[in-house]
C-alpha cells in the first residue's frame, strides 16, 4: 500500500466517523436518507398518475368510438 492510498483509506474512514459520529453528520444524513425516499416516493406517484391517464384517456376513446356510427353520431 502506497502513501496516496493509506491517506485516501484514512480520509474515508474519518468521513464515515463524522459522517455517523457528530450531530452535524447525523443531520446530514437524514438528509440525503429523506431526499432518497422522497424521490422514490414522487417517482412511484408520477409512474402512477400517468398510467391513470393512459387509461382514462384509452377509455374516453372507446367510449367515443362505441358512440360513433361510420364517423356520424348517433
């Protein structure tokens, strides 16, 4: 193991300690935790609400084809 690399391994490792350690690095851990599920959580939301409209739009076209008679309402 060369210098550069011990010295990377011990900056990791003091990251970590104050990343768990402090209040500061706690804090900011929540953080990052809640902006993670929150982006699952709006991700999950839109993926939803689009198939919603995907299906209510299909079903709108068919409603409106059903109504239809060769391109006259009926």
């Amino acid at each position: 193991m060369t210098f550069k690399d011990w010295r990377v391994e011990v900056k990791t490792v003091e990251i970590w300690k104050e990343l768990l350690g402090t209040y500061v690095g706690l804090l900011s851990l929540a953080v990052i935790i809640a902006v993670f599920l929150m982006g699952i959580f709006y991700t999950r939301m839109f993926i939803k609400k689009i198939k919603e409209a995907e299906a209510e739009q299909l079903e709108l076209v068919k409603a409106s084809k059903h109504h239809t008679t060769n391109g006259k309402l009926s």
